[in-house]
C-alpha cells in the first residue's frame, strides 16, 4: 500500500539541488531569485482547479489549538493555508462538511482559521531561517558559527553520547535511587506534540535508557490547572470546558477565549454564538482582555486571589442552600438521574486524614444513622453532614462537612477584602450562577493557576461546578468528545512506545516530577532531610521544565552531561530564568555537550554547540490526536508534511518512505542506513534542514541502541489487512503505524485518514445531527466519574520543602517561598506583572512570521491611567519596571482604564534578543539581524526569583507551575 507521493524524481533532484546550491546556511539570501516569495507575496491565489495547485490537509501548529488546515500548494511551494472543513474546531456543527465527503470535493469548501495559521508561508520561507548544521567556533553565546555536513555533526555528537550509554553503572552508588548514567542525557522539547512524544519516549527512554527523555514545557503554561483537576478526578480527567452550545451563563477565570485558550479560533465563534442566542458571561481577569470586554461582567480581581473570590461565592451558595443536593448526596455514578457524583458523603479520618474504608477498600458513608459502603447505600445516598461519626473506633467527618467548615472560616466581607471584589458583586454573581441550573459553568485557565497558590485557586474554582451539578448534562462542564487512539492499547492495535529488547528508564528526572522524596530518594533524604535543596513535586505529571536548568546549575539531585533541546525558549520564556540559563549553559563543565533543533538561532539555540536545522510544523508528521475539551465529538488528528518530497527505496523487504522537506535533499536517516550496510543507492547525501525523527533515527544507528533497525515493534495481534511496520527505518515507518491504529479505532481506511488529515466524527451522520453530540439531557460523551472536594493525597503527602502535609481543602493561601514563607514585596514593588497572548501570536515562536508583526509591530507595558498620573507618566513614554534584586526592562507605556490600578500588563511574544534578531557569524562571514523581531518588551526579564533558592522564580510546589503572575515591580520613567 502506498500512501505517500511527491518521490524524488531526476527532475525535482535537479530543482531541489539549485535550491539549496543558492541557499547559504543561514541569510537573507536563502530564496534565489526568489519564486516562493513571489508566488506567496506578489499574486493573488490560484484556484484550487488550476493545472500544479495541490491541496493537503494536514494540522496547524502556530498554536496549541491543533485546527485542522488545508494548505494550498502550487509547483511545490505553499502559498495559503485555510482551516479543514472536516475539522470541528474549523467550523460549527451546521456548517462542517459530513466526514464522507470526498477530499477532491472538500478542497473547494474552506473552513476557518486564524491570522496565525494563515501566515505560515512566512514562516517556511522565513529569509533567517538555519538550512544546514551549524558548529559553534567560538565561546558559548558568541554568535560565531561554521557551516557543517550532517555527516560531521552525527558523527561527533554520536561519539560524545557512547561514552554516557551506560545502562548499568549508577551515576552516584551511594545514591542508587539517581539511576546509571545515561540518565546524564537530558532531553527538553518546547513544543512536541503526541505523536512525536511517543517516538522519543520510546528511542530515548527504551532505547537510549535515560530517564530524562522528555522534560516538555507544561510547568510554563498551565500545569496547576492540570494537575488540580487530576487531583479532583483521580488522574481521569485534567481539562473540562462549558458545552458553549448550550449553557446559559458561563463565568470565566483568568481565561481569554477570544485572544488565548485553545481551541482559540473555536473557542470565539461559540461565544459569538453563545452571546448572540442570549447567554450570560463574566469573566474575572485583572485585565479587561477582549473576552472581558464582551462580557456581561468584568470582575477585575486582585491577581492570584482567585480562590478567595470563588470561596466567598460558595459560602453564599452554601448558606442560602443553592447547592443541588440530589447531586451532592449521590454515593456512586450512574444514579438518580446523574452520571458523575463527589466525595461530599464520603468519611474522612481524622486521625490521618485519609478517606475510611472497608476492608475490601470502598469508601463509607453514612445513611439514615448507619455506615455503608458508598456503593452499597440505600438508593444510593449518604448524608451530607452526619456529625462525627466512629469508624472502627476512629472519628470521621464527611468531605462535605470538611469542605463546608473551610469555605465558613471567612466572611463574605474578608473575601472580598482579599480579592479586591465587593461583597454585593460576590453575592449578585453567586445568585446568577445559581439560577441556571445544570446551564451555569465556571472555567479557569492559566490567570488563576499561574501563581504559588494555583492548585488551591483551581481546587476552589471547581468545587463551583460541582455544587450546582453541572458534570455531564447538556449546556454543563464537559470533558469533551475524546480521541481516537493513535498510540495501540485496543484489540487490533500495535504498541507505539513499546521497544522490543528495549530497556526500561529507571531512577529520577533531574527535574524531580512525579516523585516523592522520602519514598523514591531514600538516600538523599537520609542524608539531606527537610528543607529539600530543591522542591519535589509528586504531583506533578508534566515535568518541571522551569526548574531544569536551575536543577543542572546545581547539580540536583545529580550532574548531567548532555542537553538536547528541541524547539525551546527556556530563557525567553520562563520568567526569571535569563541569568540562570545563560551562566549555567555558558559552563562546559555543568553541560558538557549541547545539541539544539532549531528553524532560527533563537534565544536557547544560540548557546548550543551543535544547532540541527530543523523542519517547520508545518513539514512534519505526528497525531495530537486529541481536542479541546470545548470540542464534543471525538477527533483523530492526523499531521503530515505539505511540501517537500520522498525518496522511495526496499529495506528488509518493504518499501520505504523517507521524507525530503522544503530547501533540503537527501535524508539523514537513510544515510545512516546506507552507511551501515542495509540499504545502497546513489540519492544524494543529506543536506538541509530535516525532519527531527529522522535525525534521531540516525543518531540511534550510530549508537546502536534499541529502538530502530529490524523487528522493534512487537505487531503481535496486529489486525490484518494493514501495512504495519515492524522494522523502524524511518520517520514514516513509525508513523504508518500510528495511522493504521487511528484506523483500528475508527474502522476508517488508513488512506482516507492520511487524505483527510485526520478522522473525525460522526462518521455515520451529518455534523449538524444534535444525537453526534448529546444523548437526551444529556453531553454524549461523560465524564461519569468521582468528583473530589477533599484531597487525600494532599493530607498523606509531606511538602519536601517544609515537612508538612499539604492542605487537603480549597483555601486562601498568599504567595510564598520554596520554605512556605510569605512572599511580600511591601510598597518598594507596588504593581503586580501580568501577561497575555495576542490573538495573532502564540508563545515565543510566532515573531518569525513577517505578517504578524505587521498587525502590531512592538507592545507595551499596560497601566491604568490613574496610575500614570500619580506617577506624573504619559501615554507614549518610556518607561522601566525594576524587579526585587535588580532586574529590570525598559519599554513604552499605554494607559487604560482596562487594567486595576496597581496591576501592569505586557503581552507575551515581543522583545526578543535572537530568533533571527541578532547578527551572528558564518563561516566568518556576518549575517545580518532582524531588528523588528527586537522590538517591543518581554516581561519575564523581571520575573520574580525564589528569595530562597535564588535561581529560580516562584513556583506552584503542588502543581508545578512557574509562578508567573506573583512578579512585583517598581515603575519609573525611563532615564
């Protein structure tokens, strides 16, 4: 079966040889002539029909909204990019075309997209962009590089590697918990999405045997949300959003659906569409962001007191009895006309703070006197508040008692006090909340959990939800319509991660995630105790990628040898950690090699000793196979490349696809195969940027580890008919197979799927057809599943920092330090820094792409106009914010209303020093910067350190957040 086109013909060899002839290693020059720029910027766009337009439909990642996206291509340059119309994040329910509907016809419908997707042609032909591997010449950071062949920079990296693949031999034998050393390689992606995540989890943690396979960015974007919902639903369930089709009043938390969030397109047609069918919004933001400006409210909260807000809106709930109790009282899902159900009935010990159980381990609760089993009550009830009760001679509580003596510590008038919300707003928000029955939903996003307290904002925020019973009902909280699989684990199903005569990881990440320090580093605690030298978050899923360098300054818990970097910004987008990351990576000894995939040299890359050219999002394969929980049919992602070409050749047997992308030719990986013996040919040697899989492919056959060559993927029950790989030679070997799993699991051809760029459903009825959605009252796809509003595993677990077990309830907990002390800032720093997402830029990357700069060339520092004039400042003028400790940035003031006086904003993606902004040295030769990409000011330079660990900011220790929003400065005119 083959599925792929665009093979390399003598032909395209001889346009594709031209190319890259003209094309220096990194210059403006790159575009001979330039036919790309001309076809992309001076005509208007060839009809779909016409003779060399191609359409591919393939995803968009100028964001984390995954949209589906249909590139239109002429003579193999791309010259348009427009949304999916199969996708559900491109188009409502009445408009999307049925999944049935054949590709040659669906190229001539267009769905939505953003400014960001449709500017992708800048980013592929961007004139900074690194088309060959660079060796750095001269000092770390110096800026002075030599262009080099594949071959060179393979082969020096492989031998610095083998002497650190060693699976056996621990790093410290007095510390056996750290694991052997090839924990001493780290690798770090900025943005690696699933798909890709399981290749190198598996060429890297089965192959290569670190432990450090995959330190992704999560603790910089919205970690505490995920986590406290992981806590509140037993690790089921890390995203919820309102069923926007539906509901009736929704109130957002430091959430801006018309600007951020994702799906960021989807998201803003359904509050048009939810506005205009007569819904209620508010949205609690210390900023009146573009969300807060359509809504019917706009609470402008003190920053990260998110949790006393939602807590003074609960006592009111709770004491004037708008909670639903039909809900709350439920002992089990799936009764008395709900899917989902809480903890609220279940007994707490409280000698230890764990849940009582029976000795087959169910929960108990109390009715009608008695102690039952949860499953086993009368109508599947329990009491709410039964007093204490003796449980095996222990006193107990329910949760729900727990939960209600905390939201009753404080009055109505101190919560507002601390918010900085007046009380009748509180009271006025909490009555309309409590009006909509099942159709009110409260949401929070990064504002509320961007800060040390952030679980505890989260936690506080949810319990919202569950006291109106809003889980799994049309118009409520929905957890989304879930994915099809791409990664095996269904009858039928190959195993993607799963190496055959792998190894398995042991020991622990540098960065400390998920592990608990008494249980899974003995040793070190026996030796260091309480306080840590660094926190250890157990709760935390999603690495620690803000503590990563600070970790390897310190060489904690163990030194490392070997970074490897993928698409990162860690000193652009971390706040606080410029210095930190600069001296730590300028030190040979801390980091005794560093390799770093790039499209730029951008603000990480440029203190690597290799940079590797790497393929655009937008060249590549993978399957961020999920959706946004806003989305409530179930989706099977599908990525692929939409320029570029393939070499075809037999290995073992079975035809090969290795993919050629735009500027390039020849492929790394079938170098290295070639070089070894097991295939031969005369395509030519690679040259040009290439796809990442592949280069790690090459990388493992010079290590000769696990993972790639012969037979490494077990396709034992494998279902027939499909052409599985069980050999991985190339980036298309894995991903064939992970498109016939999304096959397996929707029953949809593997074809049809890599055609469509994707699967989506329903597959057996029209988009518009509400059952594709919901079942009666009722979202189709539920959650129905246990709700928490008393953590256990907070009471059991002790901080590693302080000693003490975290609070297992919802509270007020101000900022503070790593040792759990106050962090306060006094009237020497009088303003709060907060940031935002445009809606035409995402994160660091997006200052590549020439046409969004044009929309807003630079940013500002936002200020209420009260503000400035107490400070004698002006709209226009240049102003600087100055940091605890000294740090400061410069930039110009814009004075609004629409900010609380005391609060300064600066919008993320502006003032960078690299990513094609600075001028560097080639070969000897200068190449000049971009100086619009330096323009405007970046907020993270004025991060608030750790008073206590000194060389990193403040962090959330339960879920594992980089406290963004605890920053305090001075502001001053400029000099």
């Amino acid at each position: 079966m083959s599925l792929l086109h665009r093979n390399l013909t003598r032909r395209r060899f001889i346009e594709l040889s031209s190319v890259a002839a003209a094309a220096t290693a990194v210059a403006p020059s790159l575009l001979p002539g330039s036919k790309a720029e001309a076809a992309t910027y001076g005509r208007p766009d060839p009809l779909e029909t016409e003779t060399g337009v191609e359409t591919v439909f393939t995803m968009c990642l100028m964001c984390h909204s995954r949209c589906g996206a249909m590139a239109k291509v002429k003579n193999g340059v791309l010259l348009k990019v427009d949304g999916s119309p199969y996708h559900p994040n491109c188009l409502d329910p009445e408009e999307r075309l049925p999944y049935a509907t054949p590709a040659s016809e669906a190229k001539l419908h267009r769905g939505k997209n953003c400014a960001k997707s449709q500017a992708y042609p800048t980013l592929i032909y961007d004139p900074q962009r690194v088309k060959t591997p660079l060796k750095r010449v001269g000092p770390r950071g110096s800026g002075q590089w030599q262009a080099i062949s594949w071959k060179q920079a393979l082969d020096e990296i492989a031998e610095h590697l083998r002497s650190i693949r060693d699976v056996e031999t621990p790093i410290d034998p007095n510390f056996p918990e750290f694991g052997p050393k090839s924990n001493q390689l780290v690798l770090s992606f900025g943005r690696w999405q699933h798909g890709q995540k399981e290749f190198t989890d598996r060429l890297f943690g089965s192959g290569f045997g670190t432990v450090n396979f995959r330190h992704d960015h999560t603790s910089i974007c919205e970690v505490s949300h995920h986590t406290a919902f992981n806590l509140m639903t037993d690790y089921k369930k890390n995203h919820f959003k309102p069923d926007l089709e539906n509901a009736e009043y929704v109130i957002w938390f430091g959430a801006s659906v018309l600007e951020a969030d994702f799906p960021h397109q989807t998201l803003a047609r359904m509050v048009a569409n939810f506005l205009a069918r007569g819904g209620k919004m508010v949205t609690v933001d210390p900023r009146c962001s573009k969300t807060a400006g359509k809504s019917h409210r706009w609470v402008p909260i003190k920053p990260g007191t998110d949790a006393a807000f939602a807590l003074g809106m609960a006592r009111w709930i709770i004491d004037n009895g708008r909670y639903d109790e039909n809900f709350l009282t439920n002992t089990k899902a799936n009764v008395n006309g709900e899917k989902s159900y809480t903890d609220a009935t279940f007994l707490v010990r409280l000698s230890d703070g764990k849940f009582a159980k029976d000795a087959a381990g169910n929960y108990l609760v109390v009715n009608g006197g008695q102690v039952y089993p949860a499953n086993d009550a009368p109508g599947a009830k329990g009491e709410l508040d039964p007093g204490v009760v003796e449980v095996d001679g222990q006193p107990c509580r329910t949760a729900w008692s727990l939960y209600v003596e905390r939201v009753r510590e404080k009055t109505l008038e101190e919560y507002a006090d601390i918010s900085g919300v007046p009380v009748d707003m509180i009271v006025d928000i909490a009555r309309e909340f409590t009006s909509y029955g099942k159709r009110a939903v409260v949401n929070p996003y990064r504002g509320p959990v961007k800060h040390t307290n952030g679980v505890y904002n989260a936690l506080a925020i949810g319990t919202l939800n569950m006291l109106v019973g809003n889980f799994d009902w049309k118009g409520g909280n929905s957890g989304g319509g879930g994915r099809f699989k791409f990664e095996g684990g269904i009858p039928g199903s190959v195993n993607i991660k799963k190496v055959v005569g792998g190894v398995s990881p042991k020991g622990i990440p540098i960065s400390r995630h998920s592990k608990v320090y008494e249980k899974d580093a003995p040793n070190l605690f026996a030796r260091d105790g309480y306080p840590a030298k660094r926190p250890w978050t157990p709760f935390n899923r999603d690495w620690l990628y803000h503590d990563l360098i600070p970790s390897i300054a310190d060489g904690y818990p163990y030194p490392i040898d070997t970074l490897i970097t993928y698409w990162n910004a860690l000193p652009y987008a971390t706040p606080a950690q410029r210095e930190v990351f600069e001296r730590t990576v300028a030190d040979p000894e801390k980091i005794k090699l560093f390799v770093a995939f790039d499209v730029v040299i951008g603000e990480t890359s440029r203190w690597a000793d290799y940079i590797l050219p790497d393929s655009t999002s937008i060249e590549r394969w993978g399957s961020p196979a999920d959706a946004s929980p806003a989305v409530t049919t179930k989706v099977g992602n599908f990525r692929k490349p939409v320029v570029g070409s393939y070499i075809t050749v037999e290995i073992n047997g079975k035809e090969r696809k290795f993919y050629v992308p735009t500027f390039a030719r020849g492929n790394v990986a079938l170098d290295a195969w070639r070089e070894k013996g097991e295939v031969s040919g005369n395509w030519p040697e690679a040259e040009g940027p290439q796809l990442a899989e592949d280069v790690f492919i090459a990388l493992a056959v010079r290590l000769g580890i696990p993972g790639v060559g012969r037979n490494t993927f077990d396709l034992t029950g494998a279902k027939e008919g499909l052409d599985w790989r069980a050999d991985l030679y190339s980036a298309w070997d894995y991903y064939l197979n992970v498109l016939n799993n999304l096959s397996v699991d929707s029953g949809v051809p593997p074809e049809e799927i890599l055609e469509k760029g994707g699967v989506f459903a329903p597959l057996d009825r029209e988009p518009k057809d509400p059952a594709a959605r919901y079942d009666g009252p009722y979202l189709k796809s539920q959650f129905k599943g246990l709700l928490h509003f008393y953590i256990e595993a907070l009471a059991t677990t002790k901080d590693s920092m302080t000693g003490k077990p975290y609070d297992p309830l919802p509270g007020v907990h101000p900022v503070t330090d790593a040792l759990g002390r106050e962090v306060d800032d006094g009237d020497e720093y009088p303003f709060a820094v907060v940031t935002y997402k445009d809606a035409y830029h995402g994160q660091a990357r997006t200052v590549q792409n020439s046409w969004l700069r044009l929309i807003k060339p630079e940013n500002f520092i936002e200020m209420n106009r009260a503000d400035g004039q107490r400070l004698g400042i002006r709209d226009g003028d240049w102003v600087k914010l100055t940091a605890p400790g000294g740090a400061s940035v410069e930039g110009r003031v814009k004075l609004m209303e629409g900010i609380r006086p005391g609060v300064i904003a600066v919008s993320h993606h502006y003032g960078h020093w690299a990513s094609g902004a600075e001028t560097v040295k080639v070969n000897g030769q200068t190449v000049p910067g971009d100086s619009a990409r330096a323009l405007g000011v970046q907020s993270n330079l004025v991060g608030r350190l750790d008073p206590h660990l000194g060389n990193v900011c403040l962090m959330d220790k339960i879920g594992g957040s980089a406290a963004f929003f605890d920053a305090r400065v001075r502001v001053e005119k400029a000099s």
